[in-house]
C-alpha cells in the first residue's frame, strides 16, 4: 500500500512540476510540447460497432485543430473557416485534412484546399475539387467526379458519366464508360474517347484526335449505326472552323478531307493542282512518283518524261501500254459500240471519193518533243475538217485532233464507188472492143 501512495505521489508531483512550465511529459522530464510522449505508442479505439445515433463531436465550427471523432471512426486535421468538420459533414470512417475540406461521404478522403468528397467511397485532393460521385476521385484543381466510379484529374476537368475518365484542362466526359483528355474535349457518347484541343466524340464507341473536329452532330451517343463515325482525326483552326482530316465510319467507308464518305474510300482534293490530291511515289524518293487528279476530268501526270501507263493481268503480263508520248500499245482487238440499235438519224455518205481526193497524206514530226522523236504518217486536222468537219475535235488550248476510225467508212464508200466506175468502164472498154472485131 505504502509502494502505490508513493508512486501515486511521485506521478503527480511530475505532472504538476511539468505543468508548471504549460508542457506534459509521459515517458520523459521534458517535454516539448503540451503533450509529449516519448518511446511510446499513442491509441485513440473507438467502439467495435458505431452507434446508429452518434453523439456530437468533441467541437465544431471554424478553428486549427486535429480531431478524432470514434463515434463515426472520423478523423480530422488541418484547419476550417465554418461548418466543414460539424456533425453533419463528418461522413463515416472518413478523413479529411488540409483547409476546409469535406469527407461527407462514408469511407470517403478529402486532403487540401477546399475539396469536397461526399460521395461514398469517394477521394477529392488538391484545390477546390469534387467527388461527389460513389467510388469517384477528383484530384488537382477545380475538377469534378460526379459520375459513380469515375475519375477527373488536372484542371477544371468534370467527369459526369458513369465510370467516365476526365484529364487535362477543361474537358468534359459525360458518356457511359467515355474518357476525355488534353484540352476543352468533349467526350457525350457512350464509350468513347477524344484526345487533343477542343476534339469532341460524339458518335457511341468513336475516337476523335486532333483539333477543332467535326463531329457529325447527328451521331447517335448511345447506339451502333452504320452511318456514324468510329474513328475522326481534326484539323480545325477554331471552334467557328471546325473540319476532320480523316473520317473514318463504322461500315468501313472512308474519307479523306471530307466527314461525310460516299465510298470505301473518300478523298476530297485541298485544291485543284496536282499537288493537293493523290501522289504516288516510289522507293527511289521524291522524284519519282505519279500524281491522280480529278477536277471535272480524271487526269494522271508521272515525275518522269519517259514513264508508261500500264496495265497488267493477274499473271503480271502486261496488256496494254500508254506512253508517256501518246502512244498506246494493245495486245488484242480494239472494238467500239456500232450497234445499229444503239443509233438513230442514219443516213448514207455523200461524195465520199470526192473528199478523200481532197485528203493528202503526210509524213512529219511533232514539234513538241514530249510527243516522241519518231517519224510519223498522217493527215492534218484542218484539212480534214473542211471536209468531214464531224471527224476533227478541238480542245480547250485550240490543238485539234483526227478521229482516224471515221474515216474508215469514208473509205469504204470511196472504194465502192471506185468499183463502180471500174465496172462501167469495164463495160465501155468491152463495148468498143466489140465495135472494132
């Protein structure tokens, strides 16, 4: 007994000398601080099950402080300028710490400045962020998880769709299972993606990349259409400027500087030059390539001034040849339509033998060396236009050409005219061999 009153005794006097100085010590006779103790664990318990109808916290209002509150297993540190760690913003088995953040949210983690986690479960660090969302984080500045399950990070960025993902700088996920990232992005249909500056998805299980897209505003966001686009790559200069360099559709049609592909693939030209549509180039590099243009006329032009158009069958053979000078090469019969039912206003030639006798025959060569070096045979066009004027054509630059087929049939009325003239001499001749005998 007398063993317990002296310990008693030398406690006390311990703590009241200690107290003298404002400071408590456990473990150690000088204390740093108004509790010390050292070498020693500190435990806070609470009860095994919390009370349905928890007693109110130790204090509340503004104030610096560190708190455990074992009524709703809460834990608090930091500071707050009003009612953020009162009863009523004191979700269960929560933590919050920092200034005025709120863990409302059973299970929820708030920590920094003026954050709120009031969804259960939920987690919101850094500056003014919000998870009010079941199972959300929201984590750097301004940002908000509104959506169950999802997730805003970065700046200003707001994730409101179920398990939508937001991160960045102002971007937006509003659609079921959808993910926005880098800047002002728009992500409204359900599990989509868009990444880049001001992209949007629209389309349900799209992704948009680039900037300043066109995101086909009649996309459904929540169904598979065929029609919609599955993949969109933006070149847009502004939100008033909005154009797709690649528009890709869910049944596989294709378009290249167009959002609406009428085929499997699209390609809209920047310009009317050559340089701005299809260009084909070798493995030689850049000065050996062909280029495919079509500005009211399909035109094909090559790097080199000897190049050839070819086509080929399914064994490599090739079939037929254009040159680079004009001249087309065949292996087989060329035949064109001349079926009488396929033609009206049909008429028989007049004096053909007297127009092809006013027809010469040239040999020449081309004074554009483009055309080839060879020598050549022919007629000239405008000889043959003041007779058959509906065999000579003429371009836009003035150059005239000679359909060389129509004058076949001039030549065949010229050859029966000449038997005919035979055959009536024939007759003469024999009339006056007659005459002689």
């Amino acid at each position: 007994m007398k063993k317990a009153l002296v310990l008693l005794f030398f406690c006390s006097y311990t703590i009241l000398s200690n107290a003298q100085i404002g400071n408590v010590g456990i473990n150690t006779k000088t204390p740093l601080a108004l509790l010390h103790v050292n070498d020693s664990s500190v435990l806070f318990t609470g009860p095994s099950t919390l009370p349905a109808s928890p007693g109110n916290p130790p204090i509340s209002g503004a104030g610096t402080r560190m708190m455990w509150y074992p009524a709703k297993a809460a834990f608090r540190v930091g500071r707050v300028l009003g009612t953020e760690w009162d009863k009523s913003n004191l979700g269960t088995n929560s933590f919050a710490s920092g200034v005025g953040t709120i863990a409302s949210g059973n299970l929820s983690v708030a920590m920094g400045d003026a954050n709120i986690a009031s969804g259960a479960s939920s987690t919101a660090m850094g500056s003014g962020t919000l998870a009010s969302g079941i199972s959300s984080t929201a984590i750097g500045d301004l940002t908000r998880a509104t959506g169950e399950n999802s997730t805003a990070m970065g700046s200003s960025t707001t994730a409101s769709g179920q398990s939508a993902t937001a991160m960045g700088f102002g971007n937006i996920s509003s659609g079921f299972h959808s993910t926005a990232m880098g800047s002002g992005t728009l992500s409204t249909g359900s599990h989509t993606t868009t990444m880049g500056l001001n992209t949007t998805a629209r389309a349900h299980g799209s992704l948009t990349i680039g900037q300043f897209n066109d995101s086909i505003i009649n996309s459904s966001p929540t169904s598979w259409i065929a029609t919609d686009p599955v993949f969109i790559i933006g070149n847009g200069s502004s939100i008033f400027n909005r154009s797709n360099a690649i528009t890709v559709l869910k049944n596989s049609k294709t378009g290249i500087n167009t959002s609406t592909p009428l085929a499997a693939l699209h390609i809209v030209a920047l310009d009317n030059s050559f340089d701005q549509s299809i260009r084909l180039e070798s493995t030689l590099g850049t000065t050996s390539f062909c280029n495919l243009l079509y500005d009211g006329s399909l035109k094909f032009r090559t790097s080199d001034a000897t190049a050839t158009y070819q086509w080929r069958d399914n064994t490599n053979n090739t079939r037929m040849t254009l040159t680079s000078s004009g001249n087309l090469l065949i292996d087989g019969v060329l035949t064109q339509s001349s079926d009488i039912r396929l033609k009206k206003n049909i008429a028989p030639l007049q004096n053909s033998l007297d127009k092809i006798a006013l027809l010469n025959g040239y040999q020449y060569n081309w004074i554009d060396a483009s055309r080839g070096n060879a020598l050549q045979s022919g007629v000239l066009a405008q000889e043959v236009e003041k007779q058959m004027p509906e065999l000579v054509s003429t371009d836009a630059e003035g150059d005239k050409s000679v359909n060389y087929n129509g004058l076949i049939p001039y030549l065949i009325e010229s050859v029966k005219d000449l038997k005919q003239q035979i055959q009536e001499l024939k007759k003469e001749n024999e009339i006056l061999r007659a005459k002689k005998q």
